[in-house]
C-alpha cells in the first residue's frame, strides 16, 4: 500500500473542517464573484452564521473587498432604494510566480489572483541541460521578483514550475524524455525552492495549460476538457469532472507518445509512428524543408534559389499567402492531428478538445481540416457535439504554473 496517500476514510478535526469551509468560502468568491453573503451561503450548502464568520475573517486579513451594487437602473439613477452589498476576492492581494520550462525557452510571469500577468520575462535557453537551466530558471524568479513593489513581494505566496516529459508532483522529480540525459535524478522542485525560497510546486507543462483555461480561459465552467499542445514537442492535460486527471504515476495525457502509425518512425520515447512526429513543429518544419529541397514550386524558396531553414513564422506566412507546398504540408499536419484527436474523443469523450501552443497560431487553416476530418472519423453519436478551438490565453503555460502556486494557497487562504 501506498502509505504517502491520504485514504479514502481519513477523519477530520474541528481545525481541519473549519480550514476545509474556509477553502470552500474563498474558491466560491473567487469563482462566483460579486455574490452576496446568502448567494455564498446557499452555494457552498453552510449555514449564514458560518459564512459570515468567514467572510469577515478575509475582509480582516485584506482578500476579500466588499463593493455595492443597486438592484436595478433606477436605484442607481435616483440613488435611492435597496442597495446590495456584494463580495469579491480583492486581486492584488497576492501574487503567484509562474515558469514555464519549455524546451528552448524559459518564461516566467507573476500574475495576481484573478490570473491577470503582472510582469513577465522570457529566455532563451540553447541546450536544456538540468543544472544551467535551474540556474537560469532561478535567475527569472530574481528578475520577475525586481518587477514587484517591494511591500508587495511579501504577498508572494509560492512558485509554480511547468516542464515538458513526465515528472512526478509527489516526489518533486523529473522524468524527463530520453533525450533529456543531463535531467535523470534531478529534484526539479527541492532545487528551486531551496535556492529560491519560495514554496514550489512542479508539473508537467501540458497540465498547467489545461489548468489555465480550467480556472481563467475557454474551459471555465465545463467539466471535460482536453488542452492539446503543439510546439516544439507535443503535450496536453486531461481536466476530467472538473479536475486535472494526472494517472497513477503521473502520467497520464502522454497523448504526443500514442502512436498513429505503426510502421512509423521511431520516436526519442521508443515507440514508433507516436503522434509527436507528425504535429510537433519541428517535424511540421522537416516536411516543408524536405518538400522545398525536392524541388517543389514555393514562396518558402529564397531569392537566390538556397533552401535556408525554414521558420514557422515564414511558414505560416505562406500558408495564409496560399502558397501549395506549405497548404499541402499543413493539411497533411491536419489529418495526422485528427486521427490523434479521434482517439481522445473516442476514448474521453470530452466537452471540447483545445489547441495550444505555437502551431496554434495557424488557426481556423488548420482547425477547419480537423475538425472536418474527426467528424468523419468519429464515432456517429458525437459528430453533433465534437467541439476543436484554439486555446484562448497566449500565456496558457505560465499563468497556470501561477496557479499551481495558487491552488495551495486556496486549500488554506488564512494560512
């Protein structure tokens, strides 16, 4: 038996149960807000006294603001009549540091509680080798800490860290991909919170993602959810009855490591055909560059006639310019990326499937060919309600690793 679990048929004292409705008051403002103390009381399911006791406890310690509102128009107008007071959770009370450990970039944000950046910085980091990395990573959190008034770093309530591959959020470990040598062993989360001194909390980047949109972007009020990531690699997160859905391991939305095609490829992870070396940019990339040195007529060809590398931002370019070789290249990618899609609706049968990250700037040219092809593939029942969109927040990767940060502090606002 796993003993580092908590089981299913734990107690609970008079501490822990006034922590747990403090928790339940404080996650219900910042997701209902403004609400009046009776709309909090018939929410959560506590009693008024409960709840008043509470909510003045958060006003006292500052998270908490009231604000009034007139029931309608003409109370405002005559600045007469019945007026209610309302409740929300005051933003600039605390502040969460956000790192994004990408594979050749590392961005950092401090965001507030309404997941609003405050400040951001990003790197480039070369070779991602572990311990120049965690060097550089803690030289973001120096910078993004510089960019806070100095009365307010003390409202910094800890450091969330998203990073590609598999890792582990019990342990703190890294599990990195195989090419990822130099990160075996490494204690990505005792490292910076050692150095740094802040709380740290780690996961894979795919879940801070998907935690974003969950809490501030298109996932806000559904329950299943998948976010895809496309970029160097590929990622994702699986939110399931309104949760990330992490696995046994910690494993679980490996999606980029399902293969596809079983004569493929073989990929860094050992598998063949997995679907990361078919959507992933860099292979997006290689078929255009291969494409372009066989000779085929392009826009992507210099004027001298050489076959520099090609970048996806002028890749993009010639597929909005409607270049042929770049429009057969993505619509390649399209159907590739439907057949991984197909498996997760089949499988998961989600609300929405959300795309993120870098080839998601190509937008509807490649979400239209998806989203035909999966309604083709799917099974016949969930043609009418297969939903594919882009992801809704830019910086999806670190403000969820904010809120990493974040969902301790909720667990216990007055901690």
């Amino acid at each position: 038996m796993d003993r580092s679990r908590k089981p299913a048929f734990s107690g609970a004292n008079h501490q822990s149960v006034s922590r747990s409705n403090r928790s339940v008051i404080f996650r219900a403002l910042h997701a209902l807000a403004p609400i009046s103390r009776i709309e909090l009381a018939r929410e959560s399911g506590l009693n008024p006294g409960t709840v008043t006791n509470i909510v003045e406890e958060l006003i006292g310690s500052g998270l908490v603001q009231e604000t009034v509102r007139a029931d309608n128009a003409l109370d405002i107008a005559k600045r007469v009549g019945r007026r209610r007071i309302l409740l929300q959770v005051k933003a600039d009370s605390r502040y969460a540091i956000g790192i994004d450990l990408a594979r050749n970039t590392i961005s950092g944000a401090v965001i507030d509680l309404s997941g609003q950046i405050v400040a951001s910085v990003s790197e480039p980091t070369g070779e991602l080798v572990s311990r120049s990395a965690i060097r550089q990573v803690l030289h973001v959190i120096e910078q993004l800490v510089q960019h806070i008034p100095a009365d307010a770093r003390r409202r910094v309530v800890g450091v969330g860290v998203g990073a590609p591959g598999a890792l582990s959020i019990r342990s703190g470990t890294f599990q990195p991909p195989p090419s990822y040598g130099s990160w075996e062993g490494i204690d990505l989360r005792k490292d910076i919170q050692g150095a740094s001194g802040f709380d740290t909390t780690i996961d894979n980047n795919g879940n801070t993602s998907a935690l974003a949109e969950l809490w501030f972007g298109a996932g806000a009020g559904l329950s299943n959810f998948v976010l895809l990531n496309l970029g160097t690699g590929v990622g994702a997160g699986f939110v399931l009855d309104g949760d990330l859905y992490r696995g046994e391991h910690d494993l679980a939305a490996e999606i980029g490591h399902v293969s596809i095609a079983m004569d493929g490829a073989r990929c860094a992870c050992g598998n063949y055909g997995c679907l990361e070396m078919f959507v992933s940019v860099p292979r997006v990339l290689a078929a255009a560059q291969a494409a372009l040195q066989a000779g085929e007529p392009t826009s992507l060809r210099n004027p001298d006639q050489s076959a520099a590398p090609i970048t996806l931002d002028r890749f993009l370019k010639a597929v909005a310019g409607g270049d042929s070789l770049a429009n057969r290249v993505m619509s390649d990618t399209a159907r590739y990326l439907a057949a991984g899609i197909v498996n997760i609706i089949n499988m998961l049968d989600p609300e929405a499937v959300f795309i993120g990250r870098e080839l998601a700037r190509a937008g509807d040219v490649l979400l239209d060919p998806v989203r035909e092809e999966v309604k083709r593939r799917v099974l016949p029942v969930l043609r009418p309600t297969v939903r594919i969109e882009a992801s809704t927040l830019d910086s999806a990767p670190v403000i969820g690793a904010g809120i990493l940060a974040l969902q301790n502090f909720f667990d216990a606002p007055l901690m």
